[in-house]
C-alpha cells in the first residue's frame, strides 16, 4: 500500500493524533506526505507549526486529563483516530475516543489487558520470560529486599519510589514490584495480532539530574542499546508473545530493565516516544506502518531496521525553577524538538524541551546532550531572575 492510497479519502479528512505528547508521531508523518491533525496537552511551537493542532494548555481548561483530550477532539473531521500516550492508563477514555472516529490502535480489552499487572504475570508464566516479583494486594513486603511502589495510572515514571513502611500510602491505585538493577531500555514494536517486528531497542534515560529529572522520571530514548546484540532475539521472542498473548497491533513497546538478562517492567500498547529515536535513524513511515498493520491491509512495505552505526538520542529537559521560556525560534535551529513558544510560562518540574544528538560514541552522545540541557536550564534560571 503506498501513501496515495493510504492517504485517499473523498473529503479530505486528515488522520487524527491524540495523546499527552504526540509530536513524535506526528512529525515522522508529515515527513512522509500524511495529513494529519494533532490534539495534545502542551500545543508546543514546533508542534503547531507541523499541522493543526489543539491543545489543553492553550485552547482547554489546562487541567490534563485524558478525557479532556477527547472533549477537545470533538467536531474534527477524520479518517481514523490514533491514540498514544496516556490513553492505555484510562479506559473510559479511551472508550469514549470511538465517538470521534474509527479508532486505530490496539483495542480497549487488549490495552486493558496490556496494562492490568496479573494479565502480565501470567503470560510471563506462560511464555517464559521474566517479570519481576509483583504484590497486586496492599501489604507489606515480607522481605528486606528493594521494592518500588508504582502507580498503575502513571505516566513516564511519574510517582514512582522506593517502598517505606514509614511512608504514607499514596492515592488511587498502585502495586508493589521488586526492584531490578540495571539498564533501563525499551523496545519499539509493531504487529498485526499475530507476527511482530522489532523496530529497534533503546536504553532509556531515567531520573538523570542534568536533565532536571529525578527518581524514576523518563527523560529519553538513545538507539542503538549498547547490548542490542546480545538481546535481539530475546527481545523479539517476548514482542512476539505479547503480540499472541494480547492481540496487540500497530506501533507499541514495551520497557525492560537489561541486567544481563531481559526482565519486562511494562507494556505501552500505543505509539511510544520513543519512536521518535527510531524515526530520526531510519526511514520508517511509522504512521503507514500503525494503520496497515491494525486495519490487517495488504502492503509490500519493506521495514527499515535502523541501522547501529551511531548512536542518536532525544532528552527531555526538565525546569527546576518557574520561569519563562525565551528563544524559541533559536533552539528549533539547533534541533531541538518539543519546543514552547516564546513567552510560555514554565512551571517548576515540568518538561521544558526536547534536546537531540547523535555521535559515534555513547560518552560522546551524552556529553553532547547534557550540554545542551545545561545550556537551556542556565537560560531558565536567569529568566527566571529577571523576573523576581
């Protein structure tokens, strides 16, 4: 199926991208000729620039909820909606998309299912792969060991700790997981409900203070992983039963700690963010890619497994301090994606921008990157002077 026909339509209708953040997706379809329109939290300035676009921050009430999303998705012509992060944390959200349009993505039981903790548990007993010790009930570990409290509804690690019995309970919720050392790293994949391709496999950076993250906080993907080539066919063993398990299809992943061995931490069954990695090595049409595969369409497309001749990264930045972003137009000339415009108000915490690098070595890459984020959050901190 090539893009005419995947992009024909009578009146025009453009496809639909929802999500907290769904720039990635939407920038590798506009690199391949695809109408599409865009309906995220930030509305960020290179985000609007790419297609049309509404958002929570400025055309809602702010407030971020995945049926917000939607509300503010209602009346958009479409051909096919797509949804990507947050959505796979909200059922009723995630019902509530079909009134906007035929939806194209793994569906509700198959996300549900995707997400629930003792779905994954025994397909981890079924297949074979590791998972780590879960407590689905409240109480107190019996051991000394590490455990993490992970709330189920969390977003890019967000809320995510170490347990303490002297701690308070935290709201809605959350299981207790062992902790597992080691690389934290993700998978891109895409399947039709019974075969799977693995697209690539990353590490992740996690709770990195250079990037103004902490704890358990996601703040990008670095392609190629550094032990790729020892996982590889781990990795597609456990996309290809998780394919069969859950009926997945289009763009998911999935995240894993790598300690020598794979261990599955979670599944995201919906395009992930770091598929923009994976879009900027090869020459994936990650948007043909999803909808061929859902809607079972008949395509001679070849897949495009990036090659690990270098490593390529994005890294979220996040502020430290209340402040208002300056020069946007200068740091989309310097690559860097995800970007607010001029004049937006940043509060403490939240992600600012995404920057981007590519280098023939890891040490190089990461210096590359944290340069960037040092540059971008001394310029918020002296904003943020200014204003006091």
């Amino acid at each position: 199926m090539d893009n005419n026909v995947l992009n024909s339509d009578p009146l025009g209708r453009p496809y639909l991208l929802v999500g907290s953040n769904i720039r990635f997706l939407a920038e590798n379809a506009i690199k391949h000729g695809h109408h599409v329109t865009t309906v995220d939290y930030y509305g960020d300035y290179d985000t609007r620039m790419l297609a049309p676009n509404r958002s929570i921050l400025r055309e809602g009430n702010r407030e971020m909820s995945m049926l917000g999303l939607v509300r503010l998705a209602e009346g958009i012509p479409n051909k096919g909606v797509i949804y990507g992060p947050g959505f796979e944390n909200d059922i009723v959200a995630l019902r509530a998309l079909q009134k906007l349009g035929p939806v194209l993505g793994c569906e509700l039981k198959s996300a549900r299912n995707a997400r629930n903790p003792e779905s994954i548990m025994r397909a981890a007993a079924t297949w074979g792969f590791k998972y780590p010790e879960t407590l689905l009930e409240k109480r107190a570990p019996t051991d000394s060991g590490r455990w993490l409290v992970k709330p189920l509804n969390s977003l890019g690690g967000g809320g995510v700790h170490f347990y303490s019995p002297t701690a308070p309970e935290p709201e809605g919720p959350y299981i207790l997981q062992r902790h597992v050392p080691g690389i934290p790293s993700s998978v891109a994949v895409v399947s039709n409900g019974s075969d799977a391709a693995v697209l690539g496999i990353m590490s992740q950076i996690v709770g990195d203070k250079d990037f103004g993250a902490s704890g358990f906080r996601y703040a990008g993907n670095i392609f190629p992983h550094p032990f790729a080539n020892d996982i590889s066919d781990k990795v597609t063993e456990i996309a290809e039963a998780l394919t069969l398990e859950f009926d997945l299809k289009g763009l998911w992943g999935f995240d894993f700690i790598y300690d020598g061995a794979v261990t599955l931490l979670e599944i995201n069954p919906r395009p992930t963010a770091g598929m923009g990695v994976i879009g900027a090595c090869s020459f994936n049409d990650l948007l043909a890619l999803h909808v061929e595969s859902v809607t079972h369409s008949a395509s001679e497309r070849i897949i495009d497994f990036a090659p690990a001749l270098r490593y390529t990264a994005h890294a979220r930045v996040f502020s430290s301090v209340e402040t208002t972003f300056l020069n946007a137009q200068e740091w989309l000339s310097r690559g860097a994606k995800d970007v607010p415009e001029s004049g937006s108000l940043i509060r403490a915490g939240e992600p600012v921008l995404t920057v981007c690098a590519s280098a023939m070595s890891h040490h190089e890459l990461m210096e590359n990157l944290k340069t960037q984020a040092a540059r971008l959050r001394a310029e918020l901190a002296k904003s943020s002077a200014k204003a006091l």
